[in-house]
C-alpha cells in the first residue's frame, strides 16, 4: 500500500484530468482503506458556479439521483469543490485525486489551471444555487464511487446546504484566498503576492540556498523573539501538543499529576536549568521513563546541548541559574527553531522560500507534528516508515501525531509567522548580525503588509474608529 500513498502524496505531475481520473479511480479504495468515508462532506467552492442546462445536467448526475426535479434546473449551477479532512480523518477525500491538495500558483501556471480540472464536480439547486462563490465552504452529498459504496465519487456531488461564506463587498474587497488564486489563474486578474504566497497545501521546490546555515542568537535577542507576536503564534501551535511549562512526559502522562522532585518538592517551573538536567538524570534512572520536559519536551540530550549552546553564546551569563519558568523556557526554545533545526528557523526569518521543507523540520523536531513528506526512522527501537500526516516518530516510543493538526495546516501557520516576522525590527537585527539577506519574495510581502496595513490604519482614524496612540508598536 505504501507505493500508493508514495504516488498520491509526492507526484505534482498527473496535470491531464484523463490520466488523473485513471489513476484516482484505481487507488482511492486503497488510499481510503480503514476511513471510510461518510456519505456528506465538507467542501470549498474552488471555481465560479455556472449555470447548467437540463440536458448539460442529465449527463452529470448519477442516473440513479431523485432528489431533483425539472422545475429546479432553472436555478441549477455546477461548480468544482474541493473535500476537505473532517473530524477523525487522517486525510480529505480528495486526496485520492493527485496534484489537486492545492491550487496556488506552482513553477508552470499551466500545470495549475489543470489541476482545476481534476477536481470533483458538485451542483446546486434553488435557494441553495443563489449567492454561492468561489470559497464558501458547502455540506455537499456524494454518491457511490464505481470502487466502493462506502468511498464518496471523485466525479460528482450535491450541495445539501450553505456551511460558511465571507463577506465580500461590491468593489470585490475581502475576497477569500480561492477566489484570488482563481482569479489569478483563470482570468489573469493581478493580486497582492503576499497573498499567493499563502498557500497551505503547494509542495514547494524552491531552493534553500543560505537556508542551511546556522543562524546565532544572543539570551537578549531569544527573549526579544520568543516574546514577539510571531514567534508566540507558533510557539501556541507547537506546544499545544507537545505538553505544558511543568510537564514530565514520562509521569505526568501516566499519573495526569504535575511531577515534582522528590526530594525539593519543587515543579519544573521552579527549578534552575542546572538542577532540570540533574532531575533529568534521576527520571531516567526510575522505571525507564521519558525523560522529555516542558512546554517543548526536551528529552536529556536536546536538554544538554542546548544549555550548552546559550552558555557559549553567553559567556557573561551564567545559564545554569536561570529558573526554567515559562519565560525561560520560551528563549531557551529559540535554539531549536534557529540553530538546531536552521532550515525551519531560516524559512522563518524569510531567508529561503521552502516552506515544505521547514515544516518538515518542524515535524523532526516534534513529534505531534505531522510530516509533508514520506520519511523513514532507522534507529535502534524504531525502524519504519510514516507518511504524510504522521508524527515522524509514528509508533515509536509512543509517539503519535496530534489528531488536531494536518500538514497543510503545519504550513499555513509557518507561513503566517513567517509573514508577520517581516514586520518586525527583530528579524533585520538577526539577519544583520548574522550577515544573511531576506529572499525577495519575504522583503516583496512585507512591503505590501506594510503598506496594506497603513492604508486600512489610515482610513480607520479617519472614521474616527481607532486612537492614533492604541497602534501596536512592532518596533521590538
């Protein structure tokens, strides 16, 4: 089964809809196996809804549908949708589909138009054909694929009902993401490229160049950027399902008490750095158990060499006595974004594009995680392969992936942080210091935030809705 799930998730190059439905129509039941999935579906409008004619209609329906009559073909449309993952799913339904996970401008606009084409065909009748547009999110019904009854059609679907729309307004201002990326592809409109650029599910190739280089933080600067708007975003994402400041994992998972030293009485929280590694020493020593602590689950090893790392870069300080409470413990985090795991951290502070690649590492890093790409654990006690979605460390250790994180959302919040790290005169300070540039499409996004963001200050103290002096200062 693997070399299905190799093919589905890693090829971008199945861009006729012929071949495309082939291949979806041969491997959705494998790719489906033990997930069935229900007859409704949560779907994205991904292309303008058009009307349909009764005779263009009847060749498009299962003949087997009843639940529409004539008199309603009048207000019939048709449109493309995407299925998206629903609640104890690893994937969506449309990922049986290949080259379909995301519809944002790739290297050949071509290719991407094709993939429009690829995706399922819905209809909507009467009320519910009114007032839908690209990127409303729509409860659709599917029907039986010539597979299996249990797994939806890859060809065709019924809108039940309206679930979600964005208020758009008559100028076209607040358009959804779909609707720019197919007004971008399709019709050729311009759009802001800071907003091409957020595009969750794309696989990228893009080179990462300087991105492997280690990037050197002072204490002063880790508190500046662990404490800064971005950096907390992602810290939020990782942490919550990782574990919390006065986490053991090894006893509080097992008890659901707070560990505290035997012999102190103290939490995690309450302890200097010298005297975590020491308790890390004794968890280990009793009944074999993890030695992970914190909001990021250090395990004794990452522990070491990252208090190994802040002392060298500062030789002033003495680390060893910092309490590891939650302040601490976000700074001291700061060395695995951007020296143990560079090409995350990089991406991070826009010196590289591959945003495939970061979050990659991010699921390296942390096992709650989930991975954008196959990747194979070869150490003793763990010797198998997890795919995308999977915790890198799938079944080893007990690891597990959190159930509430998907890939494609692993990358839209990198990517948001990434965006938002433009806006701050920490990120220059850094790259400065560490005589590295940001790529042209990281300085292109900031300079549009920034000048989107003074347009809509400026118009808002014009109304008289917000006080010049409540402006968020990004100036730390």
């Amino acid at each position: 089964m693997s070399i299905y799930k190799d093919i589905i998730q890693n090829t971008d190059v199945f861009t006729d809809p012929r071949s495309a439905r082939e291949m979806s129509r041969g491997i959705a039941k494998r790719f489906q196996e033990g997930a069935q999935y229900e007859r409704e579906q949560v779907a994205e409008i991904k292309s303008v809804p058009m009307p349909v004619s009764m005779r263009d209609l009847a060749g498009l329906m299962p003949s087997s549908d009843d639940g529409y009559r004539s008199s309603q073909i009048r207000d019939a449309k048709v449109f493309k949708v995407r299925f998206l993952q629903q609640a104890n799913k690893r994937s969506a339904a449309s990922d049986a589909i290949p080259g379909t996970k995301s519809l944002s401008l790739s290297n050949d606009i071509m290719t991407t138009r094709n993939k429009l084409t690829n995706l399922v065909e819905c209809v909507a009748f009467g009320e519910n054909a009114t007032g839908i547009k690209i990127g409303d999110l729509i409860d659709v019904q599917t029907y039986p694929s010539d597979l299996d009854a249990d797994v939806p059609s890859m060809q065709f679907c019924k809108m039940i009902s309206l679930k979600e729309s964005k208020l758009e307004f008559a100028d076209g201002a607040g358009k959804s993401a779909a609707q720019r990326d197919y007004d971008f592809l399709m019709k050729g409109v311009d759009t802001d490229l800071s907003e091409l650029l957020l595009s969750a599910g794309e696989y990228s190739n893009a080179d990462i160049g300087a991105g492997t280089r280690k990037t050197k933080l002072t204490w002063e600067q880790c508190l500046a950027v662990s404490k800064s708007a971005f950096m907390k975003e992602l810290g939020k994402y990782i942490s919550s399902g990782e574990g919390g400041y006065d986490s053991v994992y090894g006893y509080s998972r097992s008890s659901g008490r707070v560990w505290t030293h035997p012999t102190t009485g103290k939490r995690i929280t309450q302890m200097t750095i010298a005297e975590v590694a020491e308790a890390q020493k004794i968890i280990l020593r009793q009944n074999g158990n993890s030695s992970a602590v914190g909001a990021y689950q250090y395990v004794m090893d990452t522990f070491q060499s990252t208090r190994e790392y802040h002392q060298k870069m500062n030789p002033t300080m003495v680390i060893d006595d910092l309490i590891f409470n939650a302040e601490t413990q976000e700074a001291f985090s700061m060395r695995l974004f951007f020296e143990k795991r560079p090409v995350l951290g990089s991406y991070i502070l826009g010196i590289h594009d591959n945003h495939t690649k970061a979050a990659q590492q991010m699921a390296y890093e942390w096992a709650s995680v989930p991975l954008q790409e196959t990747f194979t654990m070869n150490r003793e006690g763990c010797r198998r392969t997890n795919y995308r979605g999977q915790s890198a460390y799938e079944g080893c250790w007990n690891n597990r992936v959190d159930k509430n994180k998907t890939p494609e959302q692993a990358v839209a919040v990198l990517m948001s942080v990434r965006n938002k790290a433009q806006e701050f005169s920490i990120t220059k300070q850094i790259l400065d210091d560490n005589n590295l540039t940001a790529t042209p499409a990281a300085v292109a996004v900031s300079v549009a935030k920034a000048e989107k963001e003074e347009d809509d200050i400026d118009a808002l103290i014009a109304l008289g809705m917000i006080d010049p002096e409540d402006i968020e200062d990004h100036s730390l």
